[in-house]
C-alpha cells in the first residue's frame, strides 16, 4: 500500500515538469567607426527572461559586426594602417588577436555546462564573485582597437538554454489526488476495524 501511494505521489510530481529550448539573446549598437581604445561590453541576460533557477546554459555565442570597414587599400603596405584588435574575454579564449579585419561577422562560440560555484571574476579585496553567467546572468566582454579604421554595428551575445518549468498541478490531478486519499483513508480505516 505504501510503494503504491508513494509511486502515485512520484507521478504526480513528475507529470507536470515539462521542458524548452530557448535563445536568449542581448544585443548592444555600436554603429559607429570605432576609436583607438579598449571598452567593456555589459550583457544582462535577466533583462531577456533569463532565471538561473529554471535556464541551464548548453552554449554561449558572442558576435561583433564588422560589417563595413574603412579600409585604406592604398597603404596596404603601411603596417600603421592595418586594423588590429585584441578580445579579451572570462567566457571564451582569454585574449584573441585579430588583424587586417574584413568586413564580416566574427564569431565565438563555446559550449558550457552551468556551474553555479564557477566565478568568471572575483572581487580581489573581499573574495566575493561579481561574474557568474549562471548564477546572476551578466557578462562583461572587452574589446581593443590598436589599429586602423574600423566600423562596428552590433555586439550580440546570445545564450542557447535548456528551461524547465514545474508549473502548478493543475486542478484535475489535485481532485484526483484528494479522490484516492480519500479512498486510502477509508480501506485504511475499514482494515483497523476488522
């Protein structure tokens, strides 16, 4: 009786869950001709529906648009007129030289398994994590121009992620379940007399 009850109770509980695959997606507008210098990128994934309690992250994609380039093709051979960048990133490869940029899309891609203990930086003076993409939904991304003329629209950051619902029962299993508990209190009550 009791493995009966409880293997009922453990399908009502497993019936409701139900699961999604979704492409959370942040995007930041440059549109303008970059100057030299290094800047941060903030992506905030809660502002687009991201819940580290229900999203587990399968992969991570980062994508700048250097869709259109000034490039001086005259003075190609003048190194000083070369674009050079450098990515710097806690999520992908560290730092990531690129040169003599073309116009198109560069892309990173990395897959990941959420770790909630994984810090992609710590606060050096208290110890405390201030980057963690599963637990609070945030990255920061940084770029440097050291060279050349370079044109970008958009930096998009984008997470592809597993969510799991658990919705409330709804009123038909809880009628179902108060139907048989009922019932299970009555035999029960109806043995105790015999």
């Amino acid at each position: 009786m009791n493995k009966l009850r409880s293997a009922f109770f453990a399908l009502a509980c497993i019936l409701p869950l139900s699961s999604q695959a979704l492409i959370i997606t942040d995007v930041i507008s440059v549109n303008k001709t970059l100057d030299l210098g290094s800047r941060v990128f903030d992506f905030d994934l809660t502002k687009h529906g991201y819940n580290h309690l229900t999203d587990s992250i399968n992969f991570v994609e980062l994508s700048y648009d250097f869709s259109k380039t000034i490039d001086d093709f005259d003075d190609y051979d003048d190194p000083s007129t070369v674009e050079t960048i450098q990515f710097n990133s806690y999520i992908f490869d560290g730092r990531t030289n690129y040169y003599d940029i073309n116009p198109e899309v560069i892309t990173q891609r990395t897959s990941w398994r959420k770790d909630e203990t994984y810090c992609q930086r710590e606060n050096y003076d208290n110890g405390e994590c201030e980057l963690n993409l599963d637990l609070f939904g945030k990255a920061e991304e940084f770029l440097s121009v050291y060279n050349g003329k370079l044109w970008l629209g958009d930096v998009t950051f984008s997470v592809d992620v597993t969510r799991t619902e658990v919705p409330e029962p709804s009123s038909i299993i809880l009628v179902m379940m108060g139907i048989l508990a009922i019932g299970f209190a009555k035999i029960r009550s109806a043995a105790r007399q015999i």
